[in-house]
C-alpha cells in the first residue's frame, strides 16, 4: 500500500504511541498530536515523525492545532481521533462545556471539520477511538450534554464515547459523496494510563494487578488501531460502521441510540453550537 499521511491524537502514550509505532514501521508518514511535550516529542524522535501539542481541554488549542498541521501539510489522508480520557469530579472547561465531553468529542469534532480541506485533498479517511462504555455505561440525553442535572464520571465518558459513534455516522452521511470515509471502533479494554485522573470506580481497574488479567496490552490495542489506518474502506471495513476490535459490533456490542438518525443529526447540530459558541 502507498504511503498515507496520518494524524495521530492521543499519540503521547497507550494505543495511539503503540499505534504511532507501527504505522511508521510500514512506511507512512506520521503527524502526531499529544497534550504532553516531553512525552509527545519522545515517541517522534523515536519513529522521526513530526509531532504538535495540544490540550483539547481548550478549543483554542484545537484551532491553533488545525492551523499548524494545516501548514505543514497540504493533505491527511487518515486523521485518527484517538485522544480521550475518563476524567474525574464534573468540572467546566474554560470554553463553558463539560471537560469529558469536550475533551472526548467537542474538540476532535471541531479538529475534524477545521481539516476537512486537508482530508478531502487526501484519501479522507477518518478513524474514531470509541469504547464499549458507549453501550455499558452511556444515559444519553441530548438536552443535559454537560451533565448539569446528572452526572457521574462513568455515565459521562460512556456518553462521550457515545457521541463518538454518532459523530462518525454523521461524517459519513454529511461527507460521504465528496470522498470522506468515517469509522469508529472498539479497540478492546485496554491497559493503558488513561484513567488516572478518574475518581470514577472504573480506575481500580487500571491501576490493580487485576489489570493484567482482565486487560489486553496497549500493543494489542494499538494493532487494532493500526488496521484501521492501514486498511482500505470498503475492502478491510466498511465505512459509517462500528467496530468492536476488527469485528462489526452486534446488536448486543452496540448500544441501540446508535442507529437513531435523528440523534446524529441532532447531536452534530448540538456539538458545532458548542463549539462555536466562544468564537
């Protein structure tokens, strides 16, 4: 396969770093975005990528992302939203949204179509980390987004992984005809560092040696990330689809909200107010 231009979120560490790792082992040119400098920069020396730092905690940092990566390159031809994190106590970024949902969804929703000249001058391939939280834990309710009447850590991650799919269904059916081809997956439950900030019981998890027994490693993860990026719409996956690991989720894998067109339709409504609301 020639080689494709890839952008990386979450590529500092866990699945994204493993995937980073083995996408430049098969020759493709790789853009890696973490919210960690030392880290971020450690794992493009290592593999010679070019990296740049953001904290989607601030949608200012999305735009000023959008812009560098714009510079540096006149085409992605995979943008792989992998960034997240199960994050702890409800609190309010400085753009006024809920920090799991904007760190989660807002802020690669507003990446996303800030590239979208940069992915359509590419093979426009969009790649989304999503979980099982999205059918495990997810109460969505398209009018309480923040969690302002309800909210727990879980129930919050669970929504924003959620949103996730639905964002990627909604890229698909807005996009689709001019080129873009979205996916969101499942990559497994893996052991990673991405709970750390959590007060959320779904911590324990991670940090017991429980871990290594009920986890896969991020090497693993990152695979499945890998064949994603490196596979071939229409062919290796389908497009609009989720995934559990490299496998269509089946009804019981999936959450049902899923297939509500009218919910992707709202929810893009919804995400693009958030997002533009401080500009």
């Amino acid at each position: 396969m020639p080689s494709r231009t890839i952008l990386l979120t979450g590529a500092s560490d866990g699945i994204g770093a493993a995937a980073a790792r083995q996408l430049a082992a098969r020759g493709h040119r790789l853009l890696l975005v973490g919210r960690s400098p030392d880290r971020t920069a450690a794992v493009a020396r290592e593999i010679g990528a070019a990296h740049f730092v953001a904290d989607f905690a601030r949608l200012d940092d999305v735009r000023r992302l959008a812009r560098e990566v714009s510079a540096a390159t006149d085409r992605i031809d995979v943008l792989a939203n992998n960034a997240g994190a199960l994050l702890g106590r409800r609190t309010v970024t400085v753009d006024g949204n809920e920090a799991t949902l904007q760190v989660n969804h807002l802020a690669p929703f507003l990446l996303t179509q800030l590239l979208l000249p940069r992915l359509l001058a590419g093979e426009g391939i969009v790649v989304s980390t999503a979980s099982s939280a999205a059918r495990r834990l997810a109460r969505f309710d398209i009018d309480d987004l923040g969690g302002d009447r309800s909210y727990s850590p879980s129930r919050a991650y669970g929504n924003a992984k959620l949103a996730n799919i639905l964002h990627a269904r909604g890229l698909q059916s807005r996009y689709g005809r001019d080129g873009i081809r979205a996916v969101a997956f499942d990559p497994g439950n893996v052991r990673t560092s991405f709970a750390r900030e959590s007060t959320s019981i779904l911590r324990l998890v991670y940090r017991t040696p429980l871990a290594r027994l009920v986890l896969i490693s991020a090497e693993q993860g990152g695979t499945n990330l890998t064949w994603f990026a490196d596979g071939s719409p229409g062919t290796t996956w389908q497009p609009g689809t989720f995934y559990t690991e490299r496998y269509p989720a089946t009804a019981a894998q999936t959450n049902p909200l899923v297939h509500d067109d009218a919910l992707v339709d709202l929810l893009w409504e919804r995400s693009e107010a958030l997002v533009a609301a401080r500009e």
